[in-house]
C-alpha cells in the first residue's frame, strides 16, 4: 500500500514523541500490504474500525488513532490531518 501523507504522521510525532515506535511499526506494516479488502486488513488489524468511509486505526492500545480512507483498488491509504479530524467531516 501507498501511504499518503507520511509528512502528517512527522507533524504527529513531533507533537506526540511517545507516539513515534508504534505509528513507525504501523507504517512498515502498511507500506509492505497488499490488502485487497478490509477482510485481509483486520486479519492484520483486527481492532480497527470502519467509520463512514474511513478507516479508525487504533495506535498504542487505543492511546491514538490514526483515521484514513483505504482505497484497496488503487493500495493506498490517505492519512487524515487534526485538522480534517477536528472538522468531524470523516465521519460522514
């Protein structure tokens, strides 16, 4: 999978240092995937959760989440900003 923005999860770590091993092991685990569907991601993330159209991945047991669109036709995974988080649009 293609994960687009990495730059967001550098602006997160910054923000949250403690955050930077497990979101580090959650990427090397999404940028080597080749999911086809959410079936095959949650047999690698079992707890994550579909959420409208986005994805709620839980990151140090549930400390953080990472919210992003999977889109298993194209193997990329678009990362939300706290900005788009905040506006609670992800939602929908």
């Amino acid at each position: 999978m293609r994960v687009i923005s990495i730059r967001k999860i550098r602006e997160f770590v910054e923000l949250y240092p403690k955050s930077e091993s497990a979101l580090i092991s959650w990427h090397t685990i999404v940028k080597r995937a080749r999911w086809e569907n959410m079936a095959e991601m949650k047999q690698v993330f079992p707890s994550a959760d579909l959420v409208g159209r986005r994805t709620v991945f839980n990151i140090m047991g549930g400390n953080f989440r990472l919210i992003a669109r999977v889109n298993y036709a194209r193997k990329t995974v678009f990362i939300l900003t706290h900005q788009e988080y905040d506006r609670g649009r992800w939602k929908e």
